[in-house]
C-alpha cells in the first residue's frame, strides 16, 4: 500500500545485524580468514572420539 513504511523481516534485521558486526570486527582490528569448501572449523569426528578415548582411559586407570 502507498505510504506505509517497509517492515523489515527478522532475517533482514539479522542480516543487518551481522553485517555491522562485522563491519566493528574489521574496524578494530580483526581479520577473516576464507574457509575452504567443505570446512567447518570444528574438530572432526575422529579427533572427538581419539580425544574421548584418552579422557575415559585417564579416568579408569
């Protein structure tokens, strides 16, 4: 309708919200890093459980 004002969507304000966050991140200082294709950043499955495996064998011995 004519003369109403747009409502930005929660994902517009999320967007908008990451983008300025971003924006105070590299303004101060910080740097990204790319991430391959297929990365995650979090540790894999298999150090997960190697690390697992060291926890429990501490803790029964």
């Amino acid at each position: 309708m004519p003369g109403k004002e747009h409502q930005p969507t929660p994902k517009e304000l999320r967007s908008r919200k990451i983008a300025e966050q971003t924006a105070a991140f590299l303004k101060a200082g910080g740097k990204i890093k790319e991430v391959s294709p297929g990365a995650s950043g979090l540790p894999s499955i298999k150090d997960v459980k190697r690390s697992y495996q060291v926890s429990i064998r501490g803790f029964l011995s």
